[in-house]
C-alpha cells in the first residue's frame, strides 16, 4: 500500500467521510419520526411495530395520509386503524370513512383522551363513544395500577388465543348498543378526581376497554387506549396477538395518519411517488436520463475526456517528436541522432511545463 499517496488524500478522504455521514443523518432524519404513536417511529413509543404484525400474518399494509384511499379501497376485505387523531376529520372526510365502513369496511379507533376520536365516531354512525376518565387497577396490574390488566375477554374471532389485553394509562368505552369484547377486572376504578388513588366516590367494577358493532355492511371497533399498539406495548402478553387478529381476517390493512399531525418529508415524498403513478414516470424517466448520461457522457465532453486521456497525450506527443527530427534532419543532416533527441527532449519538457502554469 503507498501510504505516502494515502497520506497525501487524507484531507480528501476526510472531507468525503464527513460529507457521507452528514447525508446519512439527513436521510435518517428525514424519513423518520419521534411522535407518539408515529407509524414512522421505531422507538418504544412509536407505531412502526403494526407493519410488522401485518407482515406477520400476510396482509398488506397501506399509510394514508389523505381520506380519498377510502374511496378506492376494496372495503369488504380492508380494516382500518385510526390511532388518537390529533385535529377533526371535516365533514367529506368523515363521509368517506362512513361510507367505506357502510360498504363493509372495518374502522379501528383507538382513543384515550383527545375529542377528535369521539367527533369521528358519531359522524361514521357508531354508538360507542370514549369516556376520557382515566382506568385503574390495584389488584391486576402491570407495573403500576394506571397500567391495568384486562382479563375479561369475550370468545370470538377477534379474541382468540387472548386471555389478556394490557393498557398503558388508558381510559374505557361507554358501549352503548355495542358489543363488549373485552373488559377490564372486577378490581378496577375510574379515577374521575384523578388523584390516583381509590376514593370512597369511586366504584370498583369492571368497565368495556373494548367494544365492536356494524354499522352497515361493515364494523366499527373501538379500544379505549391507543398505546396498546405501539411498540413497547406490543411486546404485552395478549396485544399482539390481538393485533395479528384484527389483521389477519383482511386482506389489506389501512393505516390512516391523515390527522395525526407531522409526517417525515423523505417518507411523504417515497409515499406520494408510490401513490402517484405520473410521479413515477417522471422520476423513472428523470433517473434513466441520468443513468444514460452517466454511462454514455455527451459527445463534447466525451471528446474533452478523451483530448485529456493519457492515451490520447502519449500519441500527441510521438507525433510531435516526429515532427522535429524529420525537421532537423533536413536542416542539420551532420548532427547525430543522440544529439538531436537531446534537443527534442529540451523542447518538449519545456512545453509540458509550460502547459502544466496555465
């Protein structure tokens, strides 16, 4: 190895390091995310995990991050999974959502404390709604009594293999004329001064956590905590296996991140590209023009490259050595041929030198 060459490249090498690195951070910032709940965050608070539990059980999984996919989707084999959306759904994009569930499409909202679940829920046509109280449990829990253990669990198809579902300071579902499909124990309360102890107001029963119920041709499930399926959670005896249940009687799994707030850009560009097939002619077109350009330069600067190439110099330079002995044979036939090349070898490096200062 010519560690002197080396040497000599090590601001270059440096420089090209820091370039990579600094893009690298760019492009990881860029296409990810910190936010609760973020189908972008791969952090113990974020979403990413429902890909994988879709993967798991062979459903595709979409992002959306617009309503109008509710109007294109087969809705008789989609389910849909709204985590705490952070603003209103106005008033078309409800109407697609409702419309899609009354085709036969399944609706997932998942809501703890925010409005905007229960605004949804009324505008598609369901009856259960969040209460937004917090629910907690002395005697089963998880770590601390705000994150209670429901045990009571409905056998069904949405249940099966579950005996538990873990929630993360979560509240319940006030069912109405819905179906309950899991409850929490019989040990647990709503803390309605939220002092976080059991006072002689509160009740100890055991409350819906989550509920289903048709709505038109398709069905409408509510979980009263969305931190069920992010990511720590996941890993909670029961939830996961919940999860795979919602997906795996689907065949398409929409993850709809149209309200819930900030997306990384990189991530919204690849996803409008996907999403967009005239987006996909003119990058692909964009990128064969490239790759074309790259593999065959264009003829000016191909004849740049070649007028520089060492081949191109040594024949440059054997013509004109010809040149000047043809010339001083002529001229001077009595000089030696040694002494000749003396004088063409002079004239030469002079010319070299001088091309190399301009």
């Amino acid at each position: 190895m010519d560690w002197q060459n080396l040497r000599g490249n090590y601001p270059r090498l440096l420089l090209i390091a820091l370039v990579g690195v600094v893009l690298l951070a760019f492009v990881i910032a860029a296409s990810t995310s910190t936010a609760a709940f973020g189908i972008y965050n791969a952090a113990w608070d974020g979403a990413s995990g429902m890909q994988t539990q879709a993967d798991s059980v062979d459903t595709e999984s979409k992002i959306a991050l617009n309503t109008s996919i509710y109007t294109t989707a087969n809705a008789t084999g989609t389910v849909s999974v709204i985590l705490s959306p952070e603003t209103t759904y106005n008033q078309t994009e409800t109407q697609r959502v409702r419309q899609f569930v009354e085709a036969g499409g399944t609706v997932v909202v998942a809501e703890d404390y925010g409005p905007h679940g229960n605004e949804l829920l009324a505008g598609i046509g369901a009856t259960a709604s969040i209460d937004g109280q917090p629910l907690r449990d002395e005697q089963n829990t998880y770590r601390s009594p705000a994150m209670p253990v429901a045990t009571n669990v409905t056998n069904g198809t949405l249940t099966q293999n579950v005996s538990q579902l873990t929630i993360n300071h979560g509240t319940v579902v006030e069912a109405a004329e819905a179906d309950v499909v899991v409850r929490s124990s019989e040990f647990s309360y709503l803390d309605t001064n939220r002092n976080a102890e059991l006072d002689e107001s509160e009740t100890l029963q055991s409350y819906p956590v989550v509920t289903s119920e048709s709505v038109g041709d398709g069905r409408v499930i509510v979980v009263s905590d969305p931190s069920l399926f992010i990511n720590a959670m996941l890993e909670r005896p029961g939830n996961q296996q919940f999860t795979q249940n919602l997906f795996e009687t689907h065949n398409q799994v929409i993850l709809d991140y149209s309200h819930a707030g900030q997306q990384p850009p990189l991530a919204i560009a690849l996803l409008t590209i996907r999403t967009t097939p005239l987006l996909q002619v003119i990058v692909g077109t964009i990128g064969l023009g490239a790759l074309l350009v790259w593999i065959q330069p264009p003829q000016a600067l191909r004849r740049h490259r070649d007028d520089n190439s060492p081949t191109h110099a040594t024949a440059s330079n054997t013509a004109t050595e010809a040149a000047f002995v043809a010339y001083l044979r002529k001229h001077h036939p009595e000089w030696e041929s040694s002494r000749m090349q003396r004088i063409i070898t002079g004239i030469l490096d002079q010319q070299s030198e001088e091309t190399t200062n301009e």
